[in-house]
C-alpha cells in the first residue's frame, strides 16, 4: 500500500451500543479529510449513544516509535481489527486492499464529546522529539531519508458499511437498517484502554528520566528511595496490563495490590506538598516576595537540579502510574458485563480520574502562581544602591520563576482524541499514547 494522492482509506463508524440513528456516513467517490471532519462532529452531536470512527492507512516507512505497547498477534484487539476486516473486504475494495496488506496504520478517532468523559488523563498533545516544543498531529514521513518531518499526502476516505446485524458487545454487526454504523464495543474497549495506558506510561518514562537527572544532582537518599519503590511497581503494573488485555483475571501472585499501596502512598506524598506550597503561596503579600523566602519554602526552586523540582517530577510519577492502575481497574470493570462493557469501562474511569486530575490541576496552579511572582530588593538593601552582581542574580531568579509557566503542557479541551495502532507485518500491534488531535 503506497500512501500516494490516489490512496483509498476505508473508514469505518463504530458504536458501542445497539439504537444508533443516524444518516449514513456515505459519500460519492470518497469524502476529503475536511469533510471526515465535519461528519464525525455531526455524528458526535446527534447520535443518542458514543460513536467513534476507525481509519486504515498505509503503515508510513518510518514514525516516531520510542513510546507504545506492543501486542501480540493472538491479542483479542488484533484478532477484533482482523475480524471487522475480514468482514467487509469481500464488498469493499479499499478494505480487500488492507486485508492484503501486512503493513497497516489503524487511527481510532474518539470525538471530544466521548473523550471528556474519560477525564484528562489521554487528551493531551503527544511531544515529538525531533523538534523542540513539536507535537505529533497528521500521519508524517521522512523526505530523502532526512530528520524533517511532513505529511506525505492527502487520502481519500471511503465509507464502509456494515455488514449483518449482531448484538451489542460482539466484534462486529450493523445497527438500524440505512446506517453505516458497526457495534465494535470490545474493539473500542480495548483501544482505548491501551491507547490511555501507553500514554500515561510515557508520561512515567518521561518523569523518572528526569529524576534520575536530578538525584545525581541532589544524592538525596530519601527522594531516591522514593524514586525506587515508585518504579519497582512498574513490572505488577505491566503484567497485569498484559493480563487483562488478554482478557485473563488478575491474583494475588502479581504483586498488583503492593504496587497500588505504593502509588497511593506516593500520592498521599504529593497532596502534602502541594497543600504546604499553595499555604506558602497564600502568606506571600500583594503578590511581592524577598528571593530568600521563595527558596525558603520551594527549596532549589530556582537551581535546575533542586529538591522542589525533583519533588515535581516525583509527583508526576505518581500521576502517571496513578492513572494506569485506574485503567486497569476500568477494564476489568468493563469487561466484568460482556454485553456493554464500555459503559461500565466509561464510568469507572470517569469516577477514580477526577482525584487525580484536581491534583494535577492545584500542581499547574502551583506552577502558574509561583511563575508570576514579583521579586523584591531584601529589606536591608532598600535604602542601599544594589551591586552589579545583585541585580543579575535578582533578574535570573525572575526568568527561571517565568520559566515554570510553560513547564508543563496544558489539557487539550474540547478535542477529538487520537489511537494510533500500528500492525505490523508478523501481525503484532503497536498501541501508541493516545493524543489530542
């Protein structure tokens, strides 16, 4: 499959419930990505239950690969894409052609309307590193073997219909007669399930990358031990992902319930900080502050390895992990009723990530006060003309103040959320982060 202008992407409307009533989602000789668009917000606002759309596209030669969870071919996500495949290929060129294809990019796009209910947790842009402060938006290539990236060209989108009538919950069956609506509610599941787990999985790549950087600094043994028992609990977590996606149960002998003691523990940890930061932050008058109090009560927040920022990155940490047990916690929930498991997945993600998101939320809040504060002369030099020296040391402790606002990257609201699942060759998938898109 060339991704060239003539390339056909079939485009399949999938619902995770039976009673979806909705136009077609049809056109003549294909539909344009700005009119895929347009259709999927229409689909979002008037469908009386969740609808997502599924793309196939050529699998691109090189992508940005760091990130993401493999599955297995034997996986029941694979075996559910393979399956709503097989099921339209024999009517549908465009879909023959992926059938064929060893090499494909399946993209699950999750409108905003669905997605704000899975809390903040999967709706944030995906940061490239090829570029300083680059995010990851269309499918992207490599020119002439080079570094830079551009979008290799622009696919016409062919709607697929559905196939013969089944009930809610199995892989693949149409819904009211005239629509173009597939009930995938476990494909769904299971995509967005890995999709948010492979996300918050590189956010704990991401945070235990910097504090390994910034313990070297410290040789703080106290955060360090903190450091290590929050990622000893990365191999329970991995292999109770692995488990469930394979739609197996979860015991005793994987050690999860120890990991999710740590996790809370580490979090109970940050919630403490944060409440003596935002205490700090209230005492401080008119929004004016001596430097020596801003270190006083944010220690080393002005030294790019100090303690307040290896605690930021530890609270991160917890975060990240935080949300992975929450998803795992959510997929069992779902799949505990086989005949609407996405509801159940829905509410339960909805319900454990509202925790987790307010303390994230008063993290950035932190972040954004201290990032405005105004830095005044000490009181003993107020009537004294300050040294050369003074003044510089004044004015760098204000730009690395100003530099804490962007230090993080803010929620995507209002956005469509992004799964991209690549299959590979000998059938295996790779699940990358979800994303805003």
């Amino acid at each position: 499959m060339n991704h060239d202008d003539g390339t056909m992407v079939p485009i399949w409307t999938l619902s995770t419930t039976e009673g979806a009533s909705v136009p077609s989602f049809t056109a003549d000789g294909g539909l344009t990505p700005e009119r895929v668009t347009e259709l999927r917000t229409a689909l979002a606002a008037f469908a009386s239950v969740p609808l997502v759309t599924l793309e196939a596209h050529p699998l691109p030669a090189r992508r940005e690969r760091s990130t993401g969870l493999m599955l297995h071919a034997t996986s029941p996500l694979a075996k559910e894409l393979s399956r709503l495949v097989a099921e339209d290929a024999q009517k549908v060129p465009a879909v023959a052609q992926v059938a064929q294809s060893g090499e494909v990019l399946y993209r699950m796009v999750v409108p905003a309307r669905v997605a704000a209910e899975f809390g903040k947790g999967m709706v944030q842009p995906m940061v490239s590193k090829a570029a300083d402060k680059g995010l990851y938006g269309d499918i992207v290539g490599d020119l002439a073997g080079g570094t830079a990236k551009t979008v290799v060209a622009k696919a016409t989108f062919v709607p697929v219909q559905a196939a013969s009538a089944g009930a809610a919950g199995t892989a693949v069956g149409a819904a009211a007669a005239g629509t173009a609506i597939a009930v995938a509610a476990p494909l769904v599941l299971m995509a967005v399930a890995v999709g948010a787990s492979a996300y918050a999985d590189q956010r704990r790549q991401s945070a235990i990358e910097n504090i390994t950087e910034l313990l070297e600094k410290l040789q703080d043994d106290a955060l360090d031990k903190e450091r290590s028992e929050l990622d000893g609990c990365r191999d329970a977590i991995e292999k109770a992902t692995a488990l469930l996606l394979d739609r197996g149960r979860i015991g005793a002998s994987l050690g999860l319930d120890s990991a999710v003691h740590a996790i809370s523990t580490a979090t109970r940890s940050a919630e403490r900080r944060v409440l003596k930061w935002e205490s700090a932050l209230d005492a401080v008058v008119e929004n004016r502050v001596e430097t020596s109090e801003v270190e006083k009560a944010f220690p080393g927040v002005t030294d790019d390895g100090g303690e307040f920022r290896a605690q930021l990155e530890l609270a991160a940490l917890a975060l990240a992990l935080k949300r992975r047990v929450v998803v795992l916690q959510a997929v069992e929930a779902g799949q505990s009723d086989e005949t609407n498991p996405f509801e159940h997945f829905v509410q339960s993600l909805k319900d454990d990530q509202q925790e987790i998101d307010e303390l994230e939320a008063r993290v950035h809040r932190t972040l954004l006060r201290l990032s405005s504060l105004q830095l005044r002369s000490p009181k003993r030099l107020l009537d004294k003309v300050m040294t050369r020296n003074q003044v510089e040391n004044l004015l760098d402790t204000s730009y690395r103040l100003r530099a804490l606002a962007p230090s993080y990257i803010a929620s995507a609201h209002g956005t469509d959320v992004v799964i991209d699942i690549e299959k590979h060759s000998d059938g295996t998938l790779l699940v990358l982060p979800s994303r805003a898109s």
